[in-house]
C-alpha cells in the first residue's frame, strides 16, 4: 500500500498484466480480490479514493434486502441473505448483528410483518443471524424508548447487518495487496489500446495527485467496475455503446444518538411514498435514510435534494417522541445507485433490479453494472467467471467464500471507537509506544488520536484531508462541523508524512472546507 513507489514501478512496468480493474469501490475491490486469489496477475485502478462515489454512501447495512422480498424478488433476497452470512464471517470487526424493530398499529401489520420475517429467516437458512418474532407493544417501546406510543399495538423484531462501508473497502484494498495483488486510487484511465484484432490490449492512465508523464500499461482483461461511471469507459470502448445505467440518489441524514438510544434500529416499512425508511445506531450517531430519487447528472458529490432531506425529516418525526429539524442534523450526504438501466421506459427506479448485469463488448470489455454491498462478493465470482468464459479462458474456481478480510477479528467491543481496525488494534497501539506523541486527542467525542492519521497515510494510502475524514474514520459523515474543527491539525501531520508544503496544507484546507460544507444543513 506504499503508493508512490507501486507508481514509480508501474511506470518502469512492460509486463502485461492478466486483469486490470477500473473502479475502486464495492464491485472492483471484489473483483481484484477475485481475480487475485484465482492467480491472476492483477491491478486495481481507482480515479479517485477508494470508496469514494457510492460505496462510502450506503445505509450501513449488510441486508438481504426486505423490501425486495415485498416485490417479490425471491432469488435476489436468497443470495443477498446467503451473502450477508458469509461477510459477517469474513469481516467479523466490521459487521455487526443487528436488532430491527417494525412498529405495527393493528393485528393484520402484525400478521402480515410477522409472516414476511419469517420467509426472510427461511431464505437465509443457516446463515440466518437471528430468528424474527413478534414482541408485544410493552417490548416494542422498551427497545425503542423513543419511539410514539400513539395507537401501537405491537412490533416484529428482526436481525440484519450492519458494517461500516468504507472501511470495508480499505480493508480489502488491503487484502488485495496482502494476496500480492496491486491496488492505486488517483489514477485515472484516459483511453483503451486494442490490437488489430480489436480486443483490448491495454489502457493509459493518468496520476491525478503527483502528476507526470501518462503510463501505458498492457493487459490480457479488463474489468469495468465503475459503478455510476461505467458508460464513461463503455463509450472509451465503443462512442455508440447505449447507455448502461439508471441512476438514483439516497440521501440520510444523521442525527445524536439521543434521538434512537440503544441498540436496536427502527425500520419503517412504508412510507408516503412507498418505499421503506431505517433510524440505525451507527458509532454512536444515528443515521436516517434513505430516498430513491431518479437523476440524470452524474457526479462524484452529489447533493441532498430539499424535498429527500424533508421527507427525511418529517417521516421520522411521524415516528418518533421528539421530531428531528434541520438545526440537529449533524451530517447529510447523497450517494448514487448505479441501477442497471431498464428497457423498458417509464419504470420507477425502485422498481429497476438491485441485481447486477453483466456486459461483454465486442472488443473483451467486460463490465458489471448493478447490485450491492451485501452481494459484492457474489458480483465479483460471477464477473470473474463471465471474464474466463467470454476470453476462453481456463475456468478457475473461487477461493474466497470463507477467506478472511485484512483485520478480521472476532469479540469486538462495538462501543469501542477503534473497533474497525480489528487485528490492526495492535500496530496502531505499538506506533504509539513508538512514537508517544501521537497518542494526543484530536477530536475527544470521537476518539481520534494523532496516530490515526499517521496509520492511515502509511498503511491505508490516504492521500488527503477526505480521504482520512471521509473515509477512514468517517468524521464527516458523523458531524461535519468537527470534521471541519479538527482539518488543520489532520493536514500538518499529513503534510509531515507526505513531505508536502505549507501551500498543500492551505489548498488542502480550502478543498475541504468546500466539500464539508455540503454535508452541513444551514
């Protein structure tokens, strides 16, 4: 993970590579991972962090997806609920059991919610994390204390997974490179080579951070695991290629853990418009989400729209004792889906397929549209297999339905703030036996020392203020405005690690001052 020297290598590099993948969040870290531990000579590219667009973005939930069950996609709740099994067992630090409370106001919710769980348990079958039952209207309110008692007269309880997505993605960017795999964010692919055949031979690409010349690389495959950006290397490809994705924004917003205290989440099954809402715990904050919101604009941050953050806002004040206002809105964000786009015109993108897609082009390009954090693992077996079919490659099988993730642990203490590095606990703790100042408190409700900062530069190619803040202690996603406070002391020691001038750090400062200020209400 040391990144300028992976890039000073690659440069010096002529070998072609077996399988280069474009996209570094859920889709192309399960792909890299794939195609490495299958024994392929692979390299990850990713234009910006990892993580960075969609996969940081998600509910934080590892789900076999009930809503889904309600439309009636069966297969893709079997394979979500197979999956979320197996990534609580590959990333115990990460993913957590999870207790859900549905509300129910009369006897046929009761039945109805209660009937529907229990399918969701048979499908999951021994990977289940719990058995679904319905508690009564007393149980209901001590697990949700905060909840309106108005006209209830029950709940069904069910169990689901929580992770923390981002930090999933650093953990298997690391697991890439432990299995000898090469993984860059900052690169950015500017064109596809082909031979005269017209198959893909090779890419250049482009360091977006230190700048330099454009490096050619040549590969055997290409995997495009864009996510929203995937048209963007289809018309690399082919300038006529039809568009491949549908996309929608999710927004959540966050709030303090006063608002839903405890360990139990809230699922409100259907709201005004027909789509589900979750209040989650979430280290020790509260996430609310999310909306389904058809766009045409593509971008890297996209924007809470007023009416998702108000039907945000007013949904969950329908349920809860003390209604949420815009000034207790700690953190929002909107991250986008990249939905496989439907034939057919006219349908509502919660109604377009949460499964994934997979299109080879003419020319060998092989991409995968579509899915899910929980099934990340199930896309990348399946894209690595449709790869060796298409090139009539020799079939290899998959290794990785039990293989452990960089840090994994088990008996993690969920209230402690450093839980996510799992295994890693115990490097960070010898840095600073090493060095002792960097056991001093950046931010004190948050639990972040100076040492964070230093690991993440070192072990996890952070590269800037986001990428430490966003994403590799999630500071702006819990609070913004103290993300924003603790900017300046994150950029001198990152300055000092990178060997960077007072000018990065003002630069620094500026760029993410404009970027938190997306993510606070006003």
């Amino acid at each position: 993970m040391k990144r300028e020297a992976i890039v000073t290598a690659l440069r010096k590099d002529l070998e072609p590579w077996d399988i280069i993948v474009a996209g570094g969040g859920a889709t192309g870290l399960g792909a890299a991972l794939e195609a490495v531990s299958r024994g392929y000579r692979t390299l990850l590219l990713e234009q910006n962090d990892f993580a960075a667009s969609t996969s940081s973005k998600s509910t934080k939930l590892v789900h076999g997806g009930v809503r889904y069950l309600a439309q009636g996609d069966v297969s893709l709740v079997r394979e979500a609920s197979v999956e979320r099994g197996r990534l609580a067992h590959n990333a115990p630090h990460l993913v957590r059991n999870l207790s859900f409370v549905i509300p129910t106001f009369n006897t046929w919710e009761n039945l109805k919610y209660t009937i529907g769980l229990k399918m969701y348990d048979w499908l999951a079958g021994r990977l289940s994390l719990g058995r679904s039952v319905h508690i009564s209207r007393r149980d209901t309110l001590e697990r949700l204390t905060t909840l309106k008692p108005e006209h209830l007269v029950g709940g069904v309880l069910y169990h689901d997974g929580q992770f923390d997505d981002s930090r999933l993605a650093v953990n298997l960017a690391q697991t890439i490179a432990d299995k000898g795999g090469t993984v860059l964010n900052y690169m950015k692919i500017t064109s596809l080579r082909k031979d005269e055949g017209g198959n893909i031979s090779g890419l250049t690409v482009r360091d977006t951070l230190n700048g330099g010349p454009e490096i050619f690389l040549n590969t055997r495959a290409v995997i495009n695991a864009t996510g929203v950006f995937a048209d963007d290397i289809l018309e690399m490809d082919n300038p006529e290629a039809p568009k491949s994705i549908a996309a929608s924004q999710g927004v959540h917003v966050v709030l303090d853990s006063s608002f839903l205290p405890g360990h139990n989440a809230l699922m409100i099954p259907a709201t005004s418009d027909g789509r589900v809402l979750f209040v989650v715990p979430w280290h020790n904050k509260v996430v609310v989400g999310t909306t389904d919101t058809p766009v045409n604009h593509i971008s890297l941050e996209p924007h809470a729209l007023e009416a998702e953050i108000n039907f945000i806002l007013r949904t969950a004040g329908q349920y809860l004792a003390r209604a949420p206002h815009r000034s207790d809105v700690l953190s929002v964000w909107a991250g986008l889906r990249p939905l496989a786009a439907a034939k057919a015109e006219g349908h509502k993108t919660k109604e377009i397929s949460r499964s994934h897609k997979i299109i080879v082009a003419a020319s060998g390009l092989v991409t995968i549209i579509g899915g899910k954090w929980t099934t990340y693992r199930r896309m990348a077996e399946d894209v690595v297999h449709q790869l060796e079919k298409s090139l009539r490659w020799k079939q290899t099988a998959s290794v990785t339905h039990a293989m452990p993730v960089h840090g994994a642990a088990t008996g993690m203490n969920w209230d402690d703030p450093w839980y996510f590095y799992g295994s890693d606990i115990a490097r960070l703790q010898l840095l600073m036996k090493d060095q002792p100042d960097l056991q001093e408190m950046l931010s004190e409700p948050f639990g972040i020392r100076k040492v964070q900062v230093v690991w993440a530069v070192r072990e996890e190619m952070a590269r800037n203020i986001a990428d430490f803040l966003a994403r590799r202690v999630r500071l702006l996603f819990l609070d913004a405005r103290e993300a924003l406070r603790i900017a300046p002391a994150v950029a001198e020691i990152m300055a000092r690690e990178l060997g960077r001038d007072r000018h990065w750090i003002e630069e620094q400062l500026q760029t993410f001052e404009t970027l938190a200020k997306g993510y606070i209400l006003t």
